[in-house]
C-alpha cells in the first residue's frame, strides 16, 4: 500500500543519539508497503522514495550511514524503517536535487 510522507526524522543506528529532520521537499516523498510470504513466514517491505533538500549532512547527521527512520504519514501515522539491529541504509542520487531512497525488510509480527 502506498502512502504519502510528511516528514522524515533519522538518527544513526549505533544508539541513542540526535534525531534530525531529513528536510523532505514537500510532496515528493512516499512510503510503500507490501507483504509477501516465504518459508519463515510474512515478510513486509518498506520502500521509501522523497526529495530532500541539499543540506551540509556530516557526521551523525549525514545519510551516508546505518539508520533508523521514523516516517510521518499524512494520515497522522508514524512508521518506524530501521531499527539497532536491523538498520536500513538510504540510497541518495544528485540531479538538481538529491533524492533518497531505500528498502527494508523486516518479518511480520506474529
């Protein structure tokens, strides 16, 4: 099912540190989710699409890195990509804009 996104916050996926706003430009940016099923059971994948906007991002804050995402929804919701133990890691590709993507996938709650 897809979903639009009004906001994305990341943090590093090593522990507990500062969360930042990843600057989504408005309108660009969705979530898709789907399950499928394999040997082990439901499998959901989250697949993530937005345009940010080209900020200084070094360090903790940079994109370049194991993460976890807490995704807004526009129908309030809150979806969490990424977790400690199984990070995601977002893709980025310069144009006139940078643009991130990525994919994760995690077994369904049973």
């Amino acid at each position: 099912m897809k979903h639009i996104v009004t906001g994305i916050i990341y943090r590093n996926s090593s522990g507990d540190g500062v969360w930042y706003d990843a600057a989504i430009v408005p309108g660009t940016a969705t979530l898709d989710i789907s399950q499928e099923w394999n040997d082990h059971g439901p499998l959901l994948t989250y697949s993530l699409g937005a345009t940010v906007r080209p900020l200084r991002r070094v360090g903790e804050s940079s994109l370049d890195q194991p993460l976890c995402l807490i995704v807004s929804l526009d129908d309030g919701t809150k979806v969490r990509v990424g977790t400690p133990e199984l990070p995601c890691r977002v893709e980025t590709t310069w144009a006139d804009t940078l643009r991130m993507s990525c994919s994760w996938e995690r077994p369904a709650s049973r």
